[in-house]
C-alpha cells in the first residue's frame, strides 16, 4: 500500500521531490529495484530544480544529498550535504551522519571520522554513528598503513635504483676485460633465456 500512496501523491504533484524519494524507498522495500532507481533518479531532479531556486534550503539540500547517495553519486551526495549542514538553523546529528556515511562510501575515511565525530557530540545515541564511526576509523588506519607501505616501497626502490646502477656500472668496466663466453661445441643446444613473467 506505501507504494501506492506514493505513486498517487507523485501523480498529483509532480514537482514534490519527497514524494519521488519515498516513492523509491516504498518500491526498495518491494523489491522493485528497477523502480525505485528511477524513482531516486526522479528525485534528484526534482531537488535539484529546488535546490537551484533555493540554495539555502537545508531541508532540500539534505534530501538532494539523499537522493544522491541512494543512485551512487556520493561525491554529490557530500557536496549537498555539506550545504544543508551550511544552510541548518541548528545542528543535527542526522546530517552530520549522512555526510561520514558518503564520504565512508568514498573511502575518505579520516573525512568520514571528523563527520561521524560530529554527530555524536550532536547526539551520543546515535548508535548507527557510532557503528559506522568504528568502520571508519579501521579503514581510516588500514589507509594509512597502506600509505605508508607504498612509501616504504617506494624509498627502497629508489636505493635499489641507485645501487644497481652502481653494480651494472662495475660490471661493465669488468666485462670490457673478461674474455668472450665460450660458444658451445657443434651439436650442443645453447640453454635459453627465460624471462619471468611479468
């Protein structure tokens, strides 16, 4: 029945975008996901045209911000939900919740923590952040160690390069004195080279 009352509301109004953000979530529930991805595509359209006419309204920025993240353009998604957090008369753990979980979404995780942080100190029961908070701060270090890794790697590569350059500089002067590899007698295969792969 949800699906139905949110279909006749979007049939009456089609320029009242929560109705098309419901109107998604109603057929997600059904199962309807073909639907309901058009749906949400519908709502950002809608928001949009809002939010063009009115970029002050938090209430429309954060649905937008929504909408956006429920068709997979969390970049979007962070960049509405910043405004709404902008434009908001007051704080609300909801938006600051939303916002950690696009830019969770994004794997920028330390941007997600500050976020999620947010949020709680908003509201210390918010118990989706402070879930999300605890995946956040794991890929927050995972990231890090990572980073770190490739510089690591990066460094020895670098004294790898050095020091192979020294030794085929060595080698080189040795092998303009060394005499010719002997060539194998008539009959004998030569072993080839095998390269590795890459």
């Amino acid at each position: 029945a949800p699906v139905k009352c949110y279909e006749e509301a979007v049939r009456l109004d089609p320029s009242f975008p929560e109705a098309y953000y419901r109107l998604g979530l109603a057929l997600s529930v059904a199962g309807r996901e073909d639907e309901s991805e058009k749906a949400f595509h519908e709502a950002v359209e809608v928001y949009e045209r809002l939010v063009k006419k009115d970029g002050k309204d938090a209430g429309a920025q954060f649905f937008l911000g929504l909408s956006y993240g429920k068709v997979g353009e969390y970049e979007k998604a962070v960049k509405a939900f910043k405004e709404s957090i902008k434009e908001a008369p007051e704080e609300n753990d909801d938006r600051y919740y939303e916002l950690g979980l696009a830019h969770y979404k994004l794997a920028e995780y330390a941007e997600s923590v500050k976020a999620l942080e947010k949020a709680l100190a908003v509201n210390p029961d918010n118990f989706p952040a402070v879930e999300l908070l605890e995946r956040a701060k794991s890929g927050r270090e995972r990231r890090e160690a990572f980073i770190k890794r490739q510089e690591q790697l990066r460094k020895q590569q670098e004294g790898r390069g050095t020091s192979n350059s020294n030794l085929s500089t060595n080698a080189n002067s040795v092998n303009r004195n060394a005499a010719p590899a002997p060539t194998p007698p008539p009959g004998e295969v030569r072993p080839r080279r095998v390269e590795p792969p890459n």
